[in-house]
C-alpha cells in the first residue's frame, strides 16, 4: 500500500474465521461432528463475517478481536464476541478426557472445595443461565471463580481472566441432546473440558 494522506485514516482489521483445532469428528459421541459442521462452519462462521462487514462500514482503531470487543457496542460487539467466545469454546475442548491436575488442581481444591464440587457448580451455573449464553471458569481477584453471562458477553471483555468455557446457546446441543441442556453438560464438563488450555490460561 502506498503511502498517503489518508494513511493515518482509522485501518480496521480483518479477522479470518480460525480452524478448529481439532477434526469435527473429534469430539464425538460428547458432540458430533453434523454439531460441529454447522456450529464452527456456520455459526462461527458468520459471526467472524458479519464482523469484518461493520469493521468495513465502522472503522475501529484496534489491531485484535481483543480489542474490537473491549472497544464496540451493540452489533459490533454481540458479533465480535460471539467470535472471540467460539474460538476459546473450541480451545476449552478436548478430543481426550482430561482431568485438572498439579497446581490447577490445587487451586480448584481451595476455591471450590475439590473437583466434583466445582464440576457440580460449573454444570448447575451453566444449566440455569437463562436463555442463550455461556459458562466460564475465571480468575478473579486471586480466586477461581464460576461466572455465567448471557448472548455474547464475556467476562473477557471486563478484563476477567477466562480459563474455560461452555456454549449454552441451543445450536451448541440442539442436534445431539434437543432440549436437554443438563445432559450436553455432563457430558462436555465430564469427558470434554481441555485443563491443558486452562492452565495455559493460569499462568
Ligand atoms: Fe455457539
């Protein structure tokens, strides 16, 4: 690009939509790939595109969805969080069960008095968001934290700490377990969550 007057006219990014990091069979039975097709290829999808088509109409001095989130409102934001929020979902997933360990697992030990206490709370948060919405492990104020929010907030976008996350919107479940959200639930936070990726997020 040359360079010219209008070179330090506000420059939006471009986001592309980011590969799963996994096939779509890879999550399967816990989430089947026909799940997987049409949340990332679609949903997602059109999240990122609709995006890149405000940036183009608003254009917003920010060099990361990071900071297109921090910074947008209305539209703009409902879209570019639900981007960034799919992209962490697909990172909070885990083709191999896992389960916490180490130091994690010591702070899920003192915060939330032991695994299976917090992995009750986690579902029983997520189970009651109402409506469309998500579940995230957090850290907040030097403690591990259950929070939930609705459509496409984040605690991100507040400067919270996210280590996991589960997609309670209905297209996340819908095709494998209809309307029972609690069994897609146990399911992902039995067999699913990716601890490696959250305490990355830890450190
Ligand atoms: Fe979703």
């Amino acid at each position: 690009m040359p360079t010219t007057a209008t070179a330090k006219a506000v420059q939006s990014p471009h986001f592309d939509l980011p590969p799963l990091p996994y096939p779509h069979a890879a999550l399967e039975p816990v989430i089947s790939r026909e799940t997987l097709e049409l949340h990332h290829g679609k949903h997602h999808k059109k999240y990122v595109d609709t995006t890149n088509e405000l940036l183009k109409k608003e254009p917003l001095q920010a060099r990361t969805l990071e900071e297109v989130v921090r910074a947008s409102q209305g539209k703009l934001f409902n879209n570019a969080g639900q981007a960034w929020n799919h992209d962490f979902y697909w990172k909070s997933l885990s083709p191999q069960p896992q389960r916490p360990a180490g130091a994690l697992l010591a702070r899920i030990d003192a915060d939330f008095g032991g695994y299976e206490r917090f992995a009750e709370a986690f579902a029983a948060a997520a189970a009651a968001q109402f409506g469309s919405g998500w579940a995230w492990l957090v850290e907040k104020d030097g403690k591990l934290q259950i929070q939930t929010t609705a459509n496409a907030e984040t605690p991100m976008a507040r400067g919270v700490r996210c280590l996991l996350t589960i997609d309670v919107w209905e297209h996340a479940y819908y095709i494998d377990y209809r309307n029972q959200r609690e069994r897609y639930l146990a399911a992902v936070i039995g067999e699913r969550l990716n601890w490696k990726f959250a305490e990355q997020n830890l450190r």
